[in-house]
C-alpha cells in the first residue's frame, strides 16, 4: 500500500529596508523606494517576499494579500476609535487620569 504525504512549504516576509547583508542591488532598490516615500511625503514602503511550493497563482496570492490588509485597516480603525474615545474621557473627566500621590489601598 502506498502512503501519500502532501508536502508544502511557505515562506513570508515583510521589509521596511534593506538588512546589513543585502547586495548592492537590493540597497540601490531600497534607496529608490526610500526616495519615492520621500517624495510622496505620505505613506509606507513595504516589500513583500512570499514563496510558495506548490505554486499558486499570483491572484490567489493578491487575494490573500487584500484580505490580510483589510484585517489590518479592521485593527487600525479599532485602535484608532478607542484612542478617540480616550482622548474625549481624558477631556470630560481629567480627574480619572490623574496619578494620585497617595498609594491605593
């Protein structure tokens, strides 16, 4: 009887600049993308490395991708909502903020 054994592999990450080990490709490629944040003056320069075995197609990894960022925006608008509601109780009621001298019983 033969036994079956998927096997796959995936690799992901996620970069902001280029490491100490990177070929001068890849820091000339970073200095380019630095440049253009620059330029823009907004937003965030990522690169992102996925390999996968067996392969899938680039829409499936795309799809993925949409749905990782729509969960982060998810998050992001969260934390952003709670900081609001902080900043407005910090302004209605600035005495529940304030560290007492006295120790807490």
């Amino acid at each position: 009887m033969k036994v079956y054994k998927p096997e796959w592999r995936c690799t992901f990450s996620v970069n902001e600049g280029a490491d100490e080990s990177a070929s001068w490709k890849e820091r000339i490629a970073w200095q380019l993308r630095e440049f253009a944040d620059r330029l823009d003056g907004r937003g965030r320069t990522l690169k992102i490395d996925c390999d996968v075995t067996p392969a899938v197609s680039r829409d499936e990894v795309d799809t993925c991708l949409g749905k990782g960022f729509a969960v982060t925006q998810s998050l992001l608008t969260q934390l952003a909502h709670q900081a609001a509601c902080e900043d407005v109780m910090r302004d209605a009621k600035a005495e529940l903020f304030e560290e007492e001298d006295a120790p807490r019983h």
